[in-house]
C-alpha cells in the first residue's frame, strides 16, 4: 500500500517539474494586427486582406512556443475561416466556407485571435493573441441585368405641343453594388419616331404631334446599367395623341336607326361631356326632336277626322267642312291639295262654298270649332284678315253672322246674336295673341263656344283671349246665309258678289260641331303626338337633375350642377314612335347646352349637336279580303223583313313579307332567300260595300245593319244608294262581325234578277288598301226555287281552308292557300264535275223559263244563279309555275 502511493506522489512530483518548465519555455502569446480589411468576390472564396493575415510570437524559434498552431473566428455562423499556411512564419489565409451572395449581405464584421502550438507537441499550454477586428466587403459581380417596373407605359399628350417630359419609364437592377445596380442609361429601341428619352428614363416629343396624321404611337425602350448591361426585355410605350382639346359632347352618332315597333331606343348611350377643365358650375342642356315637316308636325294617327274622333271618344255630330272631294262632298274639288288629300293649301285666291243644309243655321250657344292650320306673317305692313271660316249674307248685305279668322298674327272669333236671340250689348270678338299663328308650324286649334265664354285650345293649352269686344245684336231679316272656307262671301254693298279676305297658309281636319264642345282629354288625343322623346328609367336619375319636357314631348330640358350626373342623363334620353306603321323618314335632332362656370366672366361654350334619327319603312301589310264570290237566293227571302245576310262568311286577313335569313346562308344565295308570309294584326278605318251598277232604289230595295251590332265597338256607319260604309279605328274582328251582319232587302223582285257588290277596306285613310271582293247575288223565282233549295244544300264550303306560309313563287298565286289531302282533291274534282252537270241542266230550264215569261224578256241573263260558294279552286302553293 505505502508503495502504492509512493508511485503517485512521485508521478505528480515529476508532472509539475515539467509543467514549470514549460511555462519556461512558452513565455509570450501571439501578435497580430488590431484591425483588418478585406474584400471578397462575390461567388468566390478568397478574402484579400489588408494588411495580410501573420501572427508573430517572441518565443521564436523554440519549437511549439514559437510556432502559430491556429486561427480562431469568433461570430455567430459566420460564412468565413481562416487557415495556417506556415506555422514558423505565422501567415495565414481567411477564406469563405461557401460562396458569398453580395444581394443578400455587402459585408461582414467578426473578430479574429491567433494561437500558438503550446509548449510541446501536445499543444498544452497554449497562447492566445489579443481580439483584433476584420471588416471584409463583398465585391459585386454584374449578374443582373435591368428590368422595368411596369409592363407597359402609357400616355395622353395633345397635338401641337412640345412637352419636356410625356412620361417616365424606370427600370431596376438587383445588383448589390452602385455599378451595377444603378441604371446610368435609357435607350429607344424603335427607329423613326419623334421622341427622345434622357438618362433618367424621360421620354420627350421632338416635334409637334398632329391628330390628324396619327393618333398613336407605339415605342420600345431599353435600359442599360453601368455596367453596361441591358434590359433582356423592352418595354412598350404607348402616346396616344388626342386633338386639342374644344370643350363639347363626345362619343354620340350622327345617324340613330330606328325599325318601326322597336319600342323605345336610346339616343345617346356612350355621349360625354368634355370641359377641358374648365370650372363648371352647372350645366343646361336642351335636347329637341325636330319634326315639323313629318305630317302636321309630328308622326300623327292619319286616320280621317272622322275616325280619329271617334277613337278618341268625341261627341259625334262633328260636320266635316274640308272634306276628301267626292260625288257628295264635290265643295273642295277645285281646291289645291297636298300630296296627302287631307291637306288643303290656300294661296290666297281661293274659297269655297260649303252647300246650304250641311251645317245648321242656328249653333246654339254650344258648339266647337276643330282645325289643323300652318300659317306665316302676312305680307305688308297692314295686313287684311284672312278667313278660315266665315258665314255671312249671301245677297244684299255684307254682314258676318260668325267667322274665325287671322289678323296681324292673331286669332279673332266673331259671333254675332241675332235679336230674337239677345237685345242687349253682348261679347261680340275674341282675340288671342300666340307667336304660333304665324310660325309657319302646324298647330291644332279648338274653339269651344259656350256663349258668352269662348276658350281656346291651341296643341292642347287652355288659352283665354287676351281682347275682348262687345257689339249688338244683327237685326233681324230674311237673308240667306253663306258659309265658306278659305274666304269670306261678299253678297252685297258690292257690284258682283265675290270672295274676299283670302286664307293664305294650310287648313286640314275643319270641323264644327253644332250643340256641343269637347273635353280637354278629346283634345289632347285628337292632337296627340305619337313620336317624342322619352327618358328611360326615371328614378335611376342622378340626384340634382332636374327635366322637364314640353306637351308634346318634342323638347326635353335637362339641368344640374354635376358633369357625371348629366353624362347618365343624356344617356337615358331615348326616341319613340308608337306608331305600328310609322312615317318613315328623317327626324333631326338638336343638342344645344349652356354652362357657368364658377366666379368666371367668361365661360367655355358648347357646340350643339346636329344628329337625325332615321325612321326605316315598315313592312307593308297586304289586307286580304276572302268569301264567296256569288249566291243564289230564292227571291222570297229577299222580300222577307230580315231580308238577305250579305257576306255571312266573309275573312279579313293581313300578312306581311318577311324575308328568312338563315345563318348558314352563303354569299351567292343572298338574292334567293327565302321569303314568308306572316300574318299580323292591326286596325282598319273602312270597309265600303258599293254598289256595282246601277245605284240602289230605295222605293224598292236596300242594304240595312241593326245598329246594335256596332255597340261596343269604335264604328259607325252610313248608308246611300251607292252602298254602305262602316268606319272607325277597330280591329280586323269587329269589322268582320260587323260586315258579316249586313243585309240586303227587295220587296219588289219580279223585275230583277241579280244585283253586284263589290267590298274593300282600308287602314290609314287610304294608305293600305285590301282586295277588291266582288260578289254577285241571284234572285231566283219561284219555278226554280225549289230545284235551287236543294242544290245549295248539297254544296257545303270546306272547313279546311287555312293561312299558310307561302315560298317566293308562290306568293301572289293565292290570297288563303291550302294544302288538301289527296282524298279531299279527289272529292273536289269528283262535286265539280257534278256542279257542271247540273248548272248545265239548270241553265237551259232556266232558259225556256226566260222564254216563256213575257215579264222577263230582255232581262239580263245570269250565268250562275245558285250557292255555288263551296267550288272553291285551289292551288299547290309548292308547285312553282314555270
């Protein structure tokens, strides 16, 4: 045991002789320099320092105590070590561990201490240097080159100007350093253009830009680093150039189609207002449909006077004083007339007389005055009046019982009393002063006289006169009166009765209406516009708008203090014609605006718009009537008190074409397109059953209709010798059941054997016209009334008869076309060749009839004489005829 730790005691005993003497020999630590700098390369791992990395110890040259074993770093994850090259002379080498990334660090800051190798090979009591700083920076390599912002740059310039800067593009570089990070050039890449860019991205034009010329232009530029290095990608310059600017509305169409049965169509969907900045305030702009030389004004109804009153619900009884001439109403033949026969022009040397018993010669205290009249200033500076209507003496005396006339641009009514009417002083001339008399316009005027109160209804506003002067009463005598239109009758205090005081201007539509006077809604119908301005979608309207538009709704006025706000105003003003056929042609438009401009003198002015809108041609309907076009009757029935239903089965059709247009259509088929006939609704305004020779004799025949078959329906009718006429604005359906009760009665039938109608229909007064249906009746008398009886019994009309869409060639082949079976074309021919047989053998019974009857020699002879309204030829509408 006590040998034991003999052995340690002297282990421990040697161990720290030696250690002593050690520490002997390793006498000084390490030297190096305080600071260093140094630089790497970017994607390198050399750092060159400054100074270069040596450590120096003073125990040179004992082996290990004067010999560098190490150098330490001292730094959290620094990318950075550093080598021995030589121990003896203490250099080293600092070094990356990895490349170094200059975009993601510039440069680092560690502290570095060297070590020497310690007293012996073990590396035991070792000596450390002192901390000394290292900077190192990271040189940067032009890796990146320059990229632009944007994709793409845009700019506005206005032509005529020189600008120092448009616009300026910059690029970027993700270099790290200020070489080639920093963009020290720009180039345009596009040749010929008049720009120029500068270092710092600038775009400038060279010269004044022209609209005209061109309205864009499109560059490319490029960037350069100072490295030299240049965008791998340009980018794109788009200058638009726009006019100098003039303050007005932009964005609108000159030219607005409109397809009759559109509906309503906006005018200006896309217009603005440009300012070019001008300090508006608020802005008043005047839209107005100009129509005044579409009809009377405006596209109306042009239906008669007749049928417009009684679809607007008038009181009947109205006495038309301008009548289309006629047999009947011959007063106006020798008038001048428009194109349109409800127009008559007066040029100052012409009057006419309306006949003795058309209008009543006492109007009572109630009666109304209807007219359209267009009229300009009169010439010379103390114009005579000009007669529209006037009733005064027609021989000895010149006295004007009533009369309306224009004086200098006023209206003035005349109503004189008579003195078995009124003996004291009472209102005698009504005069109304309105800018329109003379305006050359068409205005419609009413004069509603409920005596002593007369009003004025002029395009349907209430206008009281501003004049009016009391006169006497006329004495009383026994002098015929003359009523006349265009002039006044000068019967007496002259050498030779004569007109005077001639109409200069265009009357249509005169009417008088004896015991009565209409109502403000018949007015405002019977004058009503069917075309105008609209605003769609009211309550979508900016807030501080303010419209208004006039009676008629040709004037639209818009005001408010936004700019956007009027934009989406102007947007929703549309144009409407509720007119199934409408007046196709042009309508112009007017955009007139005014603006003020904030505490501004002078403020910017806006140009009008002069714009139409182009109403195209409706298709035009072609009015079919259809129905038997002869039967015979025995002559009994004809005598009896209901007499002989006319047309029992008579069918009012209209169609119109229609052309296909397929999708797949080619070019060179465009001529051949296939065309259709398709059927569609609307009014009539008269169907006249006429009578084909002779007129009727009323001592022993006519044509009658209950009048409660036009109960419920917007007809009337009148009934002469030459036929019956039913009128009215109404559907196709109540014309037929209206025609299809109209009778004909003979209660004298010995002498006649056949009477010939002929039936047509009209819409719009004339401007679509149906067929002509002709019809022949037969009497038959009472040695063949029996054999007749049992023939139209055996002849029934076929049901099957249709409306059918008919090809191109096929169209005017037939009015109602049918496609029957083959059975059914069998039994046709099959009765057919029966017919003939018995209209042979009818005929010539029918003869020795004639022969033997001395009542009936030299009557005419009838070619049919029974119901054959069942032979009815039809037509393959698919064979074409070559």
């Amino acid at each position: 045991m006590r040998q034991v730790i003999s052995n340690y005691a002297q282990t421990n005993i040697k161990k720290e002789i030696k250690e002593n003497i050690d520490l002997k020999m390793n006498k000084h630590k390490p030297w190096i320099e305080t600071s260093y700098h140094g630089i790497i390369t970017e994607n390198n791992d050399t750092v060159i320092l400054d100074p270069p990395l040596v450590a120096l110890d003073k125990d040179a040259p004992v082996p290990f105590a004067g010999e560098i074993c190490a150098f330490k770093i001292h730094g959290q994850e620094m990318p950075f070590e550093a080598v021995v090259l030589n121990k003896t002379s203490g250099e080293g080498r600092l070094q990356a561990k990895s490349p170094i990334d200059c975009e993601l660090q510039k440069e680092y800051t560690f502290i570095i201490q060297a070590y020497d190798c310690g007293s012996g090979p073990g590396g035991t009591n070792w000596k450390k240097s002192h901390k000394a700083v290292v900077h190192i920076q990271v040189k940067d390599v032009n890796e990146f080159s320059p990229v632009f912002k944007e994709s793409m740059y845009k700019a506005t310039v206005t032509e005529g100007k020189i600008y120092d800067s448009i616009l300026q593009v910059e690029a970027i570089d993700e270099d790290c350093s200020p070489q080639y990070s920093q963009i020290c050039n720009y180039e345009i890449v596009t040749t010929d253009v008049p720009f120029a860019i500068d270092r710092n991205g600038n775009i400038r034009n060279t010269e004044k830009l022209n609209y005209d010329n061109q309205h864009q232009y499109e560059i490319m530029v490029t960037a350069f680093d100072c490295g030299q290095k240049h965008a791998t990608e340009d980018v794109l310059v788009r200058v638009n150039v726009k006019p100098v600017c003039k303050p007005g509305w932009q964005d609108w169409n000159k030219r607005i189609q409109y397809k009759p049965g559109s509906g309503s169509i906006p005018l200006f969907p896309s217009i603005h207002l440009e300012t070019c900045d001008g300090p508006v305030s608020s802005i008043h702009t005047t839209i107005e449909l100009q129509t005044n030389y579409i009809g009377k004004g405006c596209d109306r109804e042009t239906y008669s006077e007749k049928s417009l009153q009684k679809l607007c619900g008038a009181s009947s009884g109205a006495i038309d004083l301008l009548p289309s001439p006629s047999a009947t109403t011959n007063w106006t033949t020798g008038l001048l007339m428009d194109n349109n026969d409800m127009i008559f022009k007066f040029d100052g040397k012409q009057g006419a007389k309306i006949p003795d018993g058309i209008v009543p010669k006492n109007l009572t205290d109630q009666f109304t005055i209807t007219l359209w009249m267009k009229h300009g200033p009169s010439p010379g500076l103390r114009a005579e009046k000009e007669t529209i209507l006037c009733n005064s003496d027609k021989t000895e005396m010149n006295r004007h019982h009533y009369a309306l006339y224009v004086h200098n641009c006023r209206l003035v009514f005349l109503l004189r009393k008579d003195f078995d009417q009124a003996d004291t002083f009472r209102p005698a001339e009504f005069h109304w002063k309105l800018d329109q008399i003379c305006d050359k316009e068409w205005h419609y005027y009413v004069v509603n006289v409920e005596f002593p109160v007369v009003t004025l209804y002029m395009d349907g506003t209430t206008y009281e006169p501003y004049l009016v002067t009391n006169d006497w009463p006329i004495h009383p005598s026994h002098i015929a009166m003359q009523l006349t239109v265009g002039a006044c009758w000068q019967g007496g205090e002259v050498t030779k009765p004569r007109f005077a005081q001639y109409f200069h201007g265009s009357l249509a539509s005169l009417t008088i209406r004896p015991g009565k006077i209409e109502s403000q809604k018949v007015i405002s119908c019977l004058q009503a516009c069917k075309e105008g301005l609209d605003i769609n979608s009211l309550e979508s309207l900016g807030q501080g708008i303010k419209y208004h538009f006039n009676p008629s709704q040709s004037v639209l006025v818009v005001e408010g203090d936004d700019i956007e706000n009027i934009n989406q105003a102007l947007r929703k003003v549309s144009y409407i014609n509720s007119r199934q056929f409408p007046t196709a042609g042009v309508r112009r438009l007017k955009v007139s605006s005014k603006v003020q401009c904030f505490g501004e003198d002078v403020c910017i002015t806006i140009p009008d718009i002069d714009a139409h809108v182009v109403v195209l041609q409706a298709n035009e309907p072609k009015i079919t009537i259809s129905g038997m076009d002869h039967f015979a009757r025995p002559a009994a029935q004809f005598e009896s008190e209901r007499g002989v239903i006319l047309l029992p089965d008579i069918r009012i059709v209209s169609t119109v074409t229609k052309m296909e247009h397929p999708m797949d259509l080619k070019e060179h088929d465009r001529d051949n397109k296939p065309v259709v006939l398709e059927e569609m609704l609307h009014n009539l305004d008269f169907c006249d059953i006429l009578v084909i020779g002779a007129e009727l004799d009323p001592k022993q025949e006519c044509l009658e209709l209950d009048r409660v078959e036009l109960q419920g329906k917007h007809l009337d009718a009148t009934n002469s010798t030459a036929g019956y006429s039913i009128y009215g604005v109404d559907n196709m359906h109540n014309y037929e059941q209206v025609l299809r009760q109209i009778r004909y009665r003979n209660w004298f039938t010995s002498a006649t054997f056949d009477r010939k109608f002929r039936v047509k229909c009209s819409e719009l007064n004339g401007r679509y016209t149906s067929n002509e249906l002709n019809l022949e009746v037969n009497i038959l008398h009472s040695s063949n009334s029996n054999f007749m009886d049992h023939v139209n019994h055996m002849i029934v009309e076929p049901q099957f008869l249709q409306s059918v869409h008919h090809p191109e060639g096929s169209i005017n082949a037939v009015h109602n076309s049918v496609v029957p079976s083959v059975a059914t074309l069998v039994i046709i021919i099959c009765v057919s060749i029966l017919i003939f047989i018995i209209t042979l053998g009818v005929y010539r019974i029918r003869t020795a009839y004639q022969h033997s009857s001395a009542d009936n020699e030299g009557s005419k002879e009838n070619e049919m004489d029974w119901d054959d309204s069942a032979l009815t030829i039809t037509v393959n509408p698919m064979e074409v005829p070559n």
